[in-house]
C-alpha cells in the first residue's frame, strides 16, 4: 500500500511526506518494527510510543504515525512520510484494518462484556456456531481459538492491530464468525476501535478494576460503550442480562437498529428461565421465549451457567440459529478450561478438588453457594482455597474474605498474583473480611502465602464428600510476583498432591 492511500484512511489532523512511499505492515511496539513498516507512536498508560521512534526509524520503518505535534515536526524535517493524528489508538485500528485488507467486513461479530460470565458465556457461544458447522474465530481471556487451532491469549483483548491481524487470520482459515470477549479496558482505550459489532452481550456487572475504573458508574460506563459502538456502528441486536445491576444504562445505551433481547428470571426478560433444577454434571430449565416455552437440558454445572448458557443461546440465535438447534447444541457442551475444572484424581480421592477462575466478591460467592449446594446431600464441607491480586482494587479483598468465611468450613488463605505488594500485607487485608465472616458461620481459618502449600494444607483437610475449591486463578500458568514470574497451574499441582496422597 502506497502512503497516500493509507493516510487517506486515518483521521489525520495532518500528512507530510512522499506519497508514492510503500508501507507493507504496522506497529505499535518499536521493537517488532521491520522494513516498511508504518510506526504508529501513541501516549499509553504506562509508556509514550513517541519515545521510541528513532528506534522504529533505524529499523527501517517508512512511515510514521503520532498523535505528538513534536514528534511529526521532527519526523518531518527528516523527509520521513508523518501523520499528525489526535486519537494514536484510534489510528492504529484505523490503518492495521486498511494495511490487513479489512477483514472486518467480511467477518459477523459477536461480543461479550461484562465482570463475569465473559469467559464461559463466550466458549458456549463458540460451541454453538460450530455445532452447525461455522467456523470461529474464538478470542479471550482463556485462549484464541482459530477454526479449531489454538493459541494462547496474552490479553482479554488484544491491541487493535494483533486484532485485526488475527481478523485476516481467521478469513484464511474459512472463518466466517468472531467470538469475543471485551473487556472494560479494552472499550476505554478503544482498543476494538472501528471493530463492526453485530451482536452485543452483557453478562452481569459487579465490582471490579475500580483500581482503573474509580467508580462503579465510571466501570458501567466503559461497558456501555460496546451498545453505541466504538467507531464501527453500532451493534445489530443487543443481548442483555436484565436480573443484572446496571442492565438498563446497557439497554438505554443500545443505539441499534433492530431490537434488545433481555434475558433472566424476571417478568420483564423476553427470554426467561424458570423451573431450574441442578445437579453436579447435569442442569436443566425451562426457557420461555416469544416463540415457544422449552425444555434446556446441558452438562454444565451451577445456576450461574444457567445464566451463562442463556446468554449464549440468545446470542446464537440472534446469530441465524433455531431454537432446535441450540438445544441440541447445549446438551453437548463444555466448559472453559478453569471454570469449574475438576481436578483428575478427584474422584479416587473420594473428595473434589475444583479450580475456578473467581476473582470478585461476587464470582467467589457464587462458586462457593454452587459447591455448599453439591456436597449438602451427603454431608460434606466446602474447603475454599483463595488469594487476591496485588496492584489491583484493595476494597474487593475484605469483601472476598467475607463471603468466603460466610460459605465455607474451612478457608485457607493465600497468594493471587502478588505483584509488587508483599503477599502478607494481602492477607491481613483480607483477613478482616474473613473475621467478620467467620464470626457468623465458625468457618476454620488458615494462612500460608505459598500457594503450592496452601493447596497441599486444603487438600489434605478434605475428606469423602468434601469440595475443595482453589480460586482466583484458574486457567492461569504462571504466577507474578515482584521479581519475577513463575510456571504455575493450580490444575497441575492440584493433581500432584492428589497422586501423593493415593
């Protein structure tokens, strides 16, 4: 692509420069920067592009992109080609989908926000499309799923142009479909700038990243952004969770076309659920829509993927599926990978060990009810193993202490992804919670701010008929600290505790 038709594709306050220049790629990080390349130099949050571009120019980028008044007049006086831009996000989505060939407009859409649910809610809905033999471009917090071939996820939602490049991916795989998650940082920063939307899901809102958002309205409101677009239209139909808190700025924010299906428990959901009976490996209820009352039937376990699994057949169906076919489709569905995973071994052991990614309040109470609901027949007790991240939202970890204690027999508490804070110093932060829990339900309380032994002590507290859950973590390989990075899997050293003690 010449430069002159690559600028005419960005709003760009003003171009400099030769327009017969050939730019064959772009970049936002100088050091994958390869000849030809256009560097689109952008403020960030923790960094500033603009820093870099001398590092981009040596390594044989032809053009540039700033949203730095600066930067484009030293740019210019170098006869290198310059774009002056206001918004460096927006131009990097901008010129990655004309540099990729716009592989968004041969693509349908489909994304998910809110605090929980994404993940699950996301997978199913994957599972359904390719039930009727669609191919998928999968994307999120868990994995990257092109047509089938995985990749691992670095983010929730990746920067516009491994987006878009991803996009043009899953066009030369036979992809005709997209499922995405979106999260709240990613609309903020209009990382999905320009991405056409054809169906919209919101799961649920509860706290969360107010270490970023400040306010739970500030948080609802980045969410909302995905209803009136974010520089691609806005979406076709909206799929929204109506039992769930700021469920009506999502509807009032809808500026599509067509309609908003409401789905949930109460008489105001056009998809209403009822008459849910659960079991551990088996859920059923019944779904009232506006064409037909019906009996789901799936394997997925616990009331909050009744609310997922409606979710996503709603979405399926906004998506050309009859409602036979995501019937069929729910009873032979799977879980995401960390999303009430049962640990292999389990079963010998007389006991579960389950791994969940629940890392809200809101999340670890629901798991922790899922499990009490599973081992009352029996007898059993609830082991719940957690911790809370570092450097993220400190209000959520009393919080967490609380519903914990308020639900368990035993809780053990430990280390999240400490970060730069000292593990300990968590801890104590969330052990207030757990006081004031404990102080109503009698909950057994242990600390050890080494995970690999704090999953030993849950583990080897259990006995038959016991549910030990290991959350906050779930489908996650590593864990973070101040100084480094670790390999861990709380799937992986779960089982090899359970093999030791069998």
């Amino acid at each position: 692509m010449r430069w002159h038709e690559l600028s005419k594709e960005i709003n760009a306050l003003a171009v400099w420069g030769d327009p017969a220049v050939d730019v064959r790629g772009v970049q936002y990080d100088s050091r994958r920067v390869e000849a030809g390349d256009v560097f689109v130099a952008m403020r960030g949050g923790s960094t500033d592009g603009n820093r870099f571009v001398t590092k981009a120019l040596e390594l044989g980028a032809s053009a540039i992109i700033t949203d730095s008044s600066d930067t484009a007049a030293d740019v210019k006086s170098r006869g290198i080609p310059v774009a002056l831009v206001e918004h460096g996000r927006r131009a990097l989505a901008e010129a990655s989908a004309a540099l990729f060939g716009h592989p968004e407009r041969l693509l349908k859409v489909s994304a998910v926000t809110g605090t929980n649910g994404k993940t699950t809610t996301a997978f199913l809905l994957a599972q359904m499309l390719e039930s009727v033999g669609r191919k998928v471009l999968l994307l999120g917090t868990v994995e990257t799923r092109i047509a089938g071939r995985v990749l691992e996820s670095e983010h929730t939602t990746p920067e516009a142009r491994d987006l878009y490049a991803l996009f043009a991916q899953a066009l030369d795989a036979g992809c005709t479909e997209v499922v995405m998650e979106m999260s709240s940082h990613a609309l903020e920063q209009e990382r999905v700038w320009g991405v056409p939307v054809d169906v919209a899901i919101f799961t649920n809102l509860t706290q969360d990243h107010l270490d970023y958002h400040g306010t739970m309205e500030e948080y609802a409101r980045a969410k909302a952004k995905l209803f009136h677009g974010v520089g691609g239209g806005a979406p076709r139909i909206a799929v929204i969770n109506d039992d769930a808190a700021f469920a009506g700025l999502m509807i009032d924010s809808y500026e599509g076309e067509e309609f908003v299906i409401r789905y949930g428990t109460t008489e105001s959901a056009n998809h209403r659920a009822s008459d849910v009976q659960l079991h551990a490996g088996h859920t059923s209820f019944m779904l009232t829509t506006p064409a037909a009352t019906v009996l789901v039937e799936s394997p997925l376990t616990g009331q909050v993927n009744v609310e997922n699994l409606t979710a996503a057949m709603c979405a399926a169906m906004a998506r050309g599926l009859s409602l036979d076919e995501v019937l069929l489709a729910a009873r032979q569905l799977k879980a995401a990978p960390g999303r009430f995973e049962v640990v292999p071994g389990s079963a010998e052991a007389g006991f579960a060990v389950v791994v969940d990614y629940a890392h809200t309040d809101d999340a670890l109470a629901n798991l922790v009810r899922l499990a009490r609901e599973l081992v009352q027949p029996q007898g059993g007790r609830v082991i719940t193993m957690f911790g809370c991240g570092g450097n993220r939202d400190r209000t959520k970890r009393p919080k967490m202490g609380r519903v914990a204690a308020l639900g368990s027999d035993i809780v053990v508490l430990t280390s999240d992804n400490p970060r730069s804070e000292d593990p300990q110093s968590i801890i104590d932060e969330v052990m207030v919670g757990v006081r004031d829990g404990v102080d109503a339900s009698h909950a057994e309380v242990i600390a050890d701010a080494d995970r690999h032994a704090a999953i030993v002590k849950a583990i080897h507290a259990a006995k038959p008929g016991d549910i030990v859950l290991l959350a906050g973590k779930g489908h996650e390989k590593t864990q973070t600290f101040a100084d480094r990075t670790v390999a861990f899997d709380d799937v992986a050293e779960a089982a090899r505790v359970l093999k030791e003690i069998q």
